[in-house]
C-alpha cells in the first residue's frame, strides 16, 4: 500500500527572497546567500490532505449456494450471466427421498410424544383396577412378593419422602407458632407482654440519652470550628493585603477578586507590565499619570527619583511579589482545608442527631403501640398468618401424597429426550428439505454455476454462485501511520490499472479496528463503498487506489513550517516591519509539514522571515527537531516530520 500527502494551493503562496535583514545586504547581485534568512508573505490559500490506500474492487453482495444434502441435480434453471430475480428458484435436487424423510421424522416424533404422555399419565381406570386386584392378592402372597409390593406403591427415593416429611413437621410448627402469636396479640397483659413492655420503655430512655448526647456533640462541633475558620480567614485576609500591598507599593496597582486569583507572571502578562522596561535607569517617566497603563506612572516616578542611580531592582520587586504571593496561596488553602473539615465534622453531627432522634420517636412509638392493649390490625394480621399457615399444612400434606403417588421421573425424563431428539431429527429433516431447493436471495447475475442436470452431488459442494453487479465497494490497506486520520464517512476517489481513464467516487464505510501485521508492516482493513452510477462494466478483483480526502479548508492564511519557532511553550515568528523584526506569537491550526495554518498572530501580507536549513542560529526554527514527528500544532492540527 502507499499512502502520501498533497497540498493543493489554489492561492499561489508567494515566497519572495529579499535581504536578510541580519546581513544588510545581499551581496550585490540581488540573490540570497546560501544559509541566509528569506522573507515570504503571508497568504491565504487553500489546504488539502489525502491519505492513499490500495486495495481491490469486490461486489457488495454474493451469496454461494450448496444444496446442503447430497442427492441428483433434479432441476438446472440458469446459467452464467444470467440474471435473475429475488425469489426466483435456480436449482432443485430430486425430493421424493428428502421428503420421505420429512414424515418419517414427523411419525417419529408423534410417537415419542404419545410415549411422553403415557409416562406422564400412566393408568387408566381399568389399570388402576388391575393393580388394587394385585395388591390384595400380594397382601396374601409370601415375603418375596410383599417385598415387590411395598417398591411398586413406594418407588420413590427415600430422600423425596423424608423431604416432604420435613415440610410437614415446619408446617405444624408454624401454625404453633401462629396460633400462640394469635393468643398474644388477644391477650397482651401476659409476662411476655409485660417483658415487651418493660423492654420498650428501656430503649425509649436509651434512645433519650443518646439524642441528648447528639445534640451536645452538634453544639460543641459547631463552636470549635466556628474559632478555627475565624483564625484561618483572617490570616487568609492579611495574606492577600500583603500580596495587594507590595503591588501597590511599587506599581500602584489596584487589582480585582479575579486578578487576586491569578498567579503573579501570568498577571504581569495580562496586564503587559514588563518590570525591566519599567524601572530602567535609562527609561523616562512622567510625573503624570498615564490612563492607558496599568501602572502609576507617578508611583513609578517617585521609586525611580529618590533613587535615581539605582531604582529598585525589578528582581527585587518581583521576589517580593512571589513571597507574598505564596503565602497568600498558603492561607487560601489552609482556609479551604479548614472549611471542608468543618462543613464534614458538622454534618456529621447532624446526621448522628437526625439518627438518635428518629430512634427516640421510633421507641416513643413502640412503646404507646404496647401501652395501648389489643390493635384491631395485629389480630387480623396474626388470624390471617394462622389461616396461611394452616394452608401450608394442608398444601405439605397434599405434597407428601403425590410424592408417594407420582409418576417415575426417571421415565418421564427419558421420554422427554427422546421428544426432543425427534424434534431435533424434524427440524433437520425440513431445513435439508428446504436447502435442496436453490432460490435468488436478491436480483443480481449468475456469477458461477458448477453442476448439470442429472448429476450426482454431495452435501458440501458448491453449486451456483449470485453476485449483484450494482454494489461495488473496494476492499484496501492504510497504513497505520495514516489510519488515525481516516474516518467513516469520508469522501475518496478511486483509480483502476485496468481503466486509467476512469475515476470513482465513493466514501469510506467501515474502518477495522483490528491490525493486520505482515512481515513488520502493520496495516487496517477499510471498506470504500463506490457510488453505484459509476459501477457499469467493472469486475470484481480489478486493482485500485484510492485517495482518501482527510482534510480540507479553504481560503487559511498559511506560512511556511520553517518560519516557526518556540519560546518554551510558546510559538511564535520573525515579522519584517519597516526594515526591523519584531517576535509576534502566534496560535497554529493544521499543517501538512510544508505550510501551517495561522489562527491567530498574523494578518494576510505580513513579511515573515524564515529561517534556512542550514542556519545555525541560537534560536532553533520549530520544523528542526523542537517538535516531535508527528506532534500536534498548538490550536490544530498535524503534521509529519517527513
């Protein structure tokens, strides 16, 4: 597979070599000397990346028939090129000996059920007659067919009776249970009411206590925490005074909540106060406050008069700047720290309140529900446990009956898989039935046909093939260097070795998320769906490529990669402005590793110097190596190091 990127320009990018301007000159011939910078402009242009893939053509649809049973070709009714319609029959075996098989399964299963429902139901009345005849007779009969008789009335296991005989005895001990729960809810001043009652009151003054003990811990809680978050918040404030004092002292400055927030040199920055510039020894000041800065220019004067040999250091003012903002930072999270122990102490406190509480009303509760006799409702309830418990008994009791009556599960469940392997057989019997049968599953043409009339053929064989010519798609390889880049829905375009001529359009339909690796080379499996009005006249397995579009934006203003360069983390360019450069930083959007899109920094003609390759400048432009392959632009974008 091979893959590259393109670059259309609609917009010529016009990179005109002038003077560099580090040189004054450029030798007097009018060309640039090699190594020197080069100045282009900027401009706006449009930016295409594509992504190739290579691949074959295949049909969307093919289906590949066998019969599914081995038999003679009865029926042939197409042949290579046909076409044909959903539904249509385009071959049959011969069926007599399939649906011979297809009674006989059918029989089968009739009476593997009819053998089910005699395991199931096992007497009729003359049965039943017959074995109470035999039963007298072997009641007079000797040990051995005494023997026989008890096995023939107890042909369950042991195990199943003493179960039921278990759920007996729970039953009886449940309706006891009911019945004295009964008598108790009529006859609540018996000493096991008296003891629920002495109980009850016992607990009511417990939970007392521990309300009591609650509310106390609240009130306690409540008034430590309140002198420690007074102690850490006026800390917090001196703090901050401090922090707006050292600004004020020196610059005059007069900050709000939000600049209190921000960290000293990103504020400095917001504020474009540059304390070198400020506080030069060779820098003029004027006495009179200037509106459109930040600082006081009076403030600045007087620092800068008292000691006009040596002004304070701007070193100096911003260590004391950073000291007293740490110490601000410190008490904020000293008091954020504090306010969350608190708020989780009280309520804490709270919660253990609301619980004693609750469980004092709850055993309040209780015990007036005790206190206040016989409840009409508890009767009721206990008589209706007593009338459910007397019907377990009776529904035990009915258990225990057909236990020792039933029928011999060891037959039913022997019938009952010989149901289901009939069913099984009938099933398979009516799917090689109707598999003999071969029918279009869609309108299309015969791409293959590999039996005759007559012919003997076996199960697996392959017999006809149908594709549909009207859905094309190509199958192709990215590689995976490209595959981050490729989406589902993307537009391509696609060529043919067999049709130079010709050009198709599609999209991308699916994307495999599973590599595929061959000899170190990893790879991904994509499939590009091809409009349907250019699929006349191709074939499946044609050779083709495709250029996948990834990326297009029009009317950008681009520069060259090699006009980029960093300040940590910052981007930035070289800018010719009237005969002088000037840094100018700059937020980048997509690149292709030749032109970078500038979101913001630069307007369209602006002079940008850009470095040579072969320059060996203290500042490093972006594209030698600052920025890893494959690393992403700030503001967008991505490009490759190749």
């Amino acid at each position: 597979m091979s893959h590259k990127y393109e670059v259309f320009l609609l917009l010529v990018l016009s990179i005109v070599p002038v003077v560099a301007l580090a040189c004054g000159g450029d030798g007097g011939d009018g060309s640039t000397r090699e190594g020197e910078p080069q100045v282009v402009e900027a401009k706006k242009g449009d930016l295409s990346i594509t992504v190739w893939a290579s691949g074959n053509l295949r049909f969307g649809e093919t289906a590949t028939f066998t019969f599914g049973s081995s038999g003679r070709v009865e029926e042939l009714n197409v042949s290579v090129g046909d076409s044909v319609d959903k539904g249509q029959v385009l071959a049959r075996l011969d069926l007599s000996a399939l649906e011979a098989s297809v009674t006989q399964a059918a029989a089968n299963l009739k009476n593997a059920e009819d053998a089910l429902q005699n395991a199931l139901d096992p007497y009729s009345e003359g049965d039943i007659a017959k074995i109470r005849a035999a039963v007298a007779s072997a009641e007079a009969s000797l040990g051995s067919a005494q023997k026989a008789l008890e096995e023939a009335l107890h042909p369950n296991s042991e195990g199943d009776i003493a179960k039921a005989r278990a759920a007996v005895a729970s039953a009886e001990v449940s309706v006891s249970d009911a019945e004295q729960a009964l008598e108790d809810a009529r006859n609540p001043s018996s000493k096991e009411a008296l003891r629920e009652i002495e109980n009850a009151r016992a607990l009511v003054r417990n939970a007392r206590v521990a309300a009591d003990n609650a509310q106390r811990d609240l009130s306690l809680a409540e008034a430590d925490w309140s002198d420690a978050l007074k102690d850490v918040t006026g800390k917090r404030d001196d703090a901050r005074d401090e922090y707006e004092g050292v600004l004020q002292r020196y610059l005059g400055l007069k900050l709000t909540e939000a600049q209190l927030s921000m960290e000293p040199a990103a504020l400095l920055a917001e504020l474009g106060i540059d304390l070198a510039s400020i506080f030069d020894p060779m820098s003029v000041v004027s006495f009179e406050d200037d509106p459109s800065t930040p600082w006081s220019e009076p403030i600045v004067f007087a620092w800068k008069r008292l000691s006009p040999s040596s002004p304070p250091s701007p070193d100096k003012i911003m260590d004391q700047v950073d000291a007293a903002w740490e110490s601000l930072v410190l008490a904020r999270e000293k008091l954020g720290s504090i306010e969350t122990q608190a708020a989780k102490a009280i309520s804490n406190s709270e919660n253990s309140l609301a619980k004693a509480q609750e469980a004092l009303a709850q055993a309040e509760d209780d015990l007036a529900d005790l206190l206040d006799g016989p409840d009409t409702d508890t009767v009721k309830a206990r008589e209706s446990q007593l009338a459910g418990a007397q019907a377990s008994l009776l529904k035990a009791r009915e258990d225990l009956e057909g236990v020792l009556d039933g029928p011999d599960e060891t037959e039913v469940l022997q019938k009952q898989s010989q149901v289901e392997s009939a069913q099984a057989s009938l099933d398979s019997a009516r799917e090689k039935l109707e598999r003999a049968t071969i029918v279009a599953p869609f309108d299309g043409i015969v791409g293959a046909v590999n039996v005759e009339e007559g012919q003997e053929v076996g199960a697996s064989a392959q017999a006809l093939t149908v594709v549909n010519p009207a859905t094309i798609e190509m199958q192709a390889l990215v590689d995976e260097i490209d595959i981050a880049q490729v989406q589902v829905g993307q537009a391509a375009l696609i060529t043919l070795d067999a049709l130079l001529a010709l050009s198709l359009r599609g999209e991308v339909a699916s994307i495999s998320p599973v590599a595929r690796v061959q000899q170190g080379v990893v790879s991904y499996d994509l499939t590009i769906s091809v409009d349907p009005r250019f699929s006349r006249g191709l074939k499946e397995g044609m050779t083709a490529l495709a250029d996948i579009q990834v990326l297009q934006k029009q009317g950008v203003l681009l520069v060259p990669v090699r006009a980029l360069k960093r300040q940590e983390k910052q981007l930035y360019v070289d800018v010719v402005v009237d005969g002088k450069t000037e840094a100018r930083n700059v937020t980048t959007g997509s690149s292709d590793g030749r032109f970078v899109e500038i979101v913001e920094g630069l307007n369209e003609g602006d002079q940008v110097l850009v470095e040579a390759a072969s320059s060996s400048s203290g500042t490093q432009p972006i594209f030698q190596g600052q920025f890893p392959i494959g690393e992403r632009l700030p503001g967008g974008g991505m490009f490759r190091g190749r």
